[in-house]
C-alpha cells in the first residue's frame, strides 16, 4: 500500500482551520436572520437607498478606474523608462495605509478648502462625489495592478504581428491586446468593485451622509446589533451573489484560448 | 526592390551592423546564420517594430526607414505562429483585410486558404490546430495583405522534423504561385539551400557573405562561412529514378542514391562515408569515381583531402590510413561510397 503523505495531510489540516475561520463567520451572520426579516429590511427605503448607493458609487469609482488605470496598466507592462519601479509602488501605498488615513489625506484635497476640493466647484464633502473618491482611492489599485499583469501576460509579437496586417497602435490595442487581457481587466474590475462597496473608514470620514450600506450599518450598531444586522446580512448576500456571478462569467469567457 | 542602405541597430543584447542588402521582387532571400548573430532584430528593423539607429531602408526606392509598421504592407511571420488565440482561423486569416476595409473578405479568405491548404479548419480556434496547421494559417494571414515583401522568422524551427520537410516544399510551391518577396530567417542550411533564390551568411550583427546558394556553399569567402555551412559535397544535379534507384546527373558525373526523387535535387555526402584506394577493388558500393587529389589538409588527427573528378570531392580520413596510401598530391585515386549514403533533398 503506498504511506500516506504525512506532510499534505498537515498542510490541509492546517489549511481547513484557515478556511473555516473564513468561512464560519460568514455562514454564521448569513443564517442568522430569517428570510421575513430580511424581506422587511429590504423594503425600508432607508436601507434600500443605502445598498444601492453603495453599489452604485462602487460601479462608477470602478469606471472611473478603469477608464484612467488601464492606460497606466498597459504603459507599466509595456514600457521601460526610469522611475518605473517609483510609480508601482505608488499605485500599492493606497494598499497599505490605514483608511482612516486616506480618509484624512483625502480630505486635504477634497475638503471645501482642499486643492481640488475649494477649486472645481464640485462638492466632495458629505457628497456622493466625496464618497466615490473614497472608494476609487483605496480601490483603484486592485485594477492597475490586475490590468497590467493581464497586459504582462500578452505576447509582444502578437501586437508586431497586428501591426504589420495594417493595424494602428491604437486599433491593435483595442483588437489585441485589450481581448486578450480582458479576463484580468474583469477580475480586477470585481475585486476593485467589491474593495470599493467595502470601504468604510476612509469614506465616513469624507462623507457620512449620503449614507453608504457599511455606515448605514455602523449607524444602527449604536441601537443594538438586531437592528444592524439584517442590513449587514443583506449587503452580504448582495456582494457574494455578484461576485459569484461575475467569477463564472469571467471564468467562461476565455475557454477558447 | 528592397534596399538597405547601411542600417544599424543595437536592441538589449544584440545588433546589427551596417547591413547593406538590395533584394529584388520576386526574390527569395535567405538569411542564414547562428543563433544570436542578430537575424531577428533585422527582420524586425525592416517590418518598422524597431527603428534603425542609422541607415536607410527602402522598399521600392521609398524611404520607410521611420515609418510605423502599419504603413508599410510588409508581412510577418513569426517561428511561434502568433495566431491570435481570441480569433478563429478564418479570423486570423481575415484580420489584415476587415483593418482595412476591405469587401469580399469570404472570398480572398477562402481563396487563401485553399492556397495554403486550411480550407478545412477555418472555424477553429488555434489552441486546437497542430504546429504546422498553426504556421500554415500565419503565412496565410500575412499574404492576404499582398505584402510588398514577406518577412519570415525561422518559421519551420518549431515543427518536428517530418511537418518541417513538408511545410519547406509548401513553401516553395506557395512562393513560386504568388511569386512575393521574400526574407526568410533561418539556422538551418538545408533549409536555405533549399528554399533560397540567394543566401546572406550572417555573424555577430554583420551580413559576412551573399550569393547563390551554389556560391556559398561551393566558394565560402570567409572561415566563418566555410566551418558554418560545413565542408560537406554538396552539388546540384537532375535526378532520374530508374527501378530501384535514383540516377543523378551532375556536369559529366554520374551517382547513384537509394534516395528516391526526380527533377533538379541537392545531393550532399558526408566525408567520412567515402572510401579512398590508390588501387581499383572490389566493392559493394555502387558509386566508383576516378580522380586525382588536389588538395591536402592536415586537420590533426585526420587528413582532409580534396579530389577532383570531375567534381570536387571532400574525403577525410586518418592519419594513419593517410600514412598507409602514401598519397601525394596529383596522386590517382578511386572514391567509392555507397548510394545509401547519397543524400538527396
């Protein structure tokens, strides 16, 4: 009989205690309020403009990531030039502060006597505006980095030979590169999506109203956790229905290549 | 016609030095050479995705040198196929056309595909297609433009060696029914010997030596040229096959090869197969040449000896065989080899 594998037999133990710790509280919060509940919960237009503010101001800070990231994406994956390794750790440093920070930071520039904020004559404070700026701070990463490995992983002569058939950079970018880089460019818009409907801390201290679901639920923490929780149950099942959605999409996109 | 006029180019690790070629249409042009020696990089210089440091490229006396590729109608074929993976065949096959505009794409698509003989593959996606299915599509998709000139990267060097011979013969009869210019990178000599209307040796970033292939392989000016293409008996002759043999006629010389093939052939013979006797014997090599020796190198422990009989023929042998015959040069001598060793191509 062949011996067993003594050392993946302790990694997957080790590995199962992990999973489940991710996994209980999840199932946990998910079984805890019954369907009426959440029926009910739902239809309180309060919590149902939260949600779909939050969804929504998660989209556009996703558009607008993709829309000014993907160009940086592709230039990192494509060029050489100095001061290369300087702008990618840039692009990361939203990633590792702590977002209450960004929030402060944010504020500097988009507060009514910030940089931008005093100037253009949007207002960015207690706005949806202010929240979108939040969530594309903290957010816009997941995307470039997910761009420009997708762009990385594009043959260079690919593009030669698109070039020489007649197309232009741009054409051989839109026909080419772009195509074959699109299973990345979604992951990264889901993870960049769901960073964004997550934020808390860097968006309350911007703007606490229009009130997003995650304030919505700190804001009804302080009359109890019954009356918290159905909305957290909600935003949940939400976010995991589309990111499952959007995981089989992006999965089945790509089968012929 | 396509010129350089002393292009240069330094690329990461490697570069080419004023390269001067002039490349008539309807040529095709093989650059032969070993890997590193800067082939891709001129190749690429030409198609326009590099710019050269100095120099001019023109192709039919127009200056491209600075023009972006998509400008100038110039076809690429890479060793890797690069068929677009998100495209079908016919996709693929299509693409230069639909980026243009172009009307009637079924029925040039079609037509190429029949020339290159991927008619029955045209739904699929490449990742299904065989290597030399792959690379047949990558010529198809780079004529369909009617390239002004057909850059080739070692295309058959990711084919195993059977679809390798194949597609070489497919290449021939493709070149010789749309008759397009063409530069055809290779390491392999066979290959250009084969294929090449004229050759360019090149070595360390630099075109050493351009000619017929009979000047090439017959009259290296250069040791590199001549260690590179190997000092093997290589002769073009007209092959006849009668029963169980090939009779191959060469100037006044007639050989035998187990070979089958007819028309105009290569033939090459290594060195070492050939048996060299000051006297006539007894045989069972169906090939027996007369001559007299011309030529003597001493290489070490063998002895290369050149010996015309009416061809020139390279015999190597031991030193102390060498020492055995007591040849001298302008001695007589017979040459016997098999016909199995007779290789035709």
């Amino acid at each position: 009989m062949r011996k067993p594998e003594f050392t993946t037999i302790f990694f997957a133990l080790m590995g199962f205690f992990i999973l489940i710790f991710i996994i209980l509280p999840v199932l946990s919060l998910l079984f805890s309020e019954t369907p009426g509940v959440l029926i009910e919960t739902a239809e309180n237009p309060v919590v149902f403009d939260a949600i779909f503010l939050s969804c929504y101001t998660a989209f556009l800070a996703t558009l607008i990531a993709l829309i000014f990231g993907i160009p940086l994406a592709y230039i990192l994956a494509r060029k050489n030039f100095p001061g290369k390794n300087v702008i990618k750790a840039v692009i990361d440093v939203p990633i590792v502060i702590p977002h209450t920070v960004a929030g402060i930071a944010l504020l500097t520039v988009f507060g009514s006597n910030g940089v931008v904020g005093g100037n253009v004559g949007i207002r960015f404070v207690d706005s949806i505006f202010g929240i979108i700026v939040a969530m594309l701070f903290v957010s816009a990463p997941f995307l470039i980095n997910s761009a420009r490995e997708g762009f990385e992983s594009v043959n260079p002569k690919l593009e030669n030979v698109s070039r020489s058939l007649g197309a232009s950079q741009i054409k051989t970018f839109f026909k080419i590169s772009f195509p074959l880089a699109s299973k990345n460019i979604l992951t990264g818009s889901i993870m960049t999506w769901a960073r964004a409907i997550s934020e808390f801390g860097a968006v309350i201290i911007i703007a606490y109203y229009p009130m997003i679901a995650p304030t919505l639920i700190w804001d009804r923490l302080s009359y109890g956790i019954n009356y918290s929780r159905p909305v957290a149950v909600l935003l949940i099942l939400i976010c995991l229905g589309v990111f499952i959605i959007l995981r089989i999409v992006s999965g089945r996109n790509h089968d012929k290549t | 016609m396509i010129k350089l006029e002393d292009v240069s180019k330094n690329w990461k690790n490697f570069s080419v030095k004023n390269i001067n070629l002039e490349i008539k249409n309807g040529e095709y042009f093989v650059i032969l050479g070993p890997t590193g020696a800067g082939k891709t990089l001129l190749l690429e210089t030409i198609a326009g995705f590099h710019y050269p440091d100095t120099g001019r490229i023109l192709i039919d006396d127009k200056d491209v040198s600075f023009l972006p590729p998509e400008k100038r109608k110039v076809g690429f074929v890479y060793q890797e196929f690069m068929l677009f993976p998100h495209k079908t065949v016919f996709e693929n096959i299509a693409f230069g056309l639909k980026i243009r505009g172009e009307k009637n794409i079924k029925n040039q698509v079609e037509g190429m595909a029949d020339l290159v003989d991927v008619k029955n593959i045209l739904h699929r996606y490449q990742k299904t297609l065989s290597g030399g299915e792959k690379q047949r599509v990558a010529v198809a998709r780079a004529l369909i433009i009617k390239p002004k000139l057909l850059l080739m990267d070692e295309p058959l060097s990711a084919l195993d060696a059977l679809t390798q011979k194949k597609l070489r013969d497919e290449l021939k009869r493709i070149h010789s029914e749309t008759g397009a210019t063409t530069i055809h990178v290779t390491h392999d000599q066979e290959e250009a010997l084969v294929l090449g209307d004229r050759i360019g040796i090149m070595d360390k970033g630099k075109i050493v030596q351009t000619g017929t292939p009979e000047e090439i392989f017959r009259k290296p000016e250069t040791e590199f040229v001549a260690n590179f293409v190997g000092a093997e008996n290589i002769f073009t002759g007209a092959a006849e096959i009668k029963k169980d043999i090939t009779e191959i006629k060469i100037k006044n010389v007639v050989l035998y090869s187990t070979h089958k093939k007819s028309g105009k052939v290569n033939i090459s013979m290594r060195p070492e197969d050939i048996i060299i006797s000051k006297e006539k014997m007894e045989s069972s090599a169906r090939n027996v040449l007369y001559g007299k020796v011309v030529e003597i190198e001493d290489k070490g422990a063998i002895i290369q000896l050149k010996v015309e009989c009416g061809l020139p023929f390279v015999v190597v042998i031991t030193r102390q065989s060498f020492l055995d015959l007591n040849i001298n040069i302008g001695a007589s001598v017979y040459l016997y080899f098999k016909a199995g060793n007779v290789h035709l191509f």
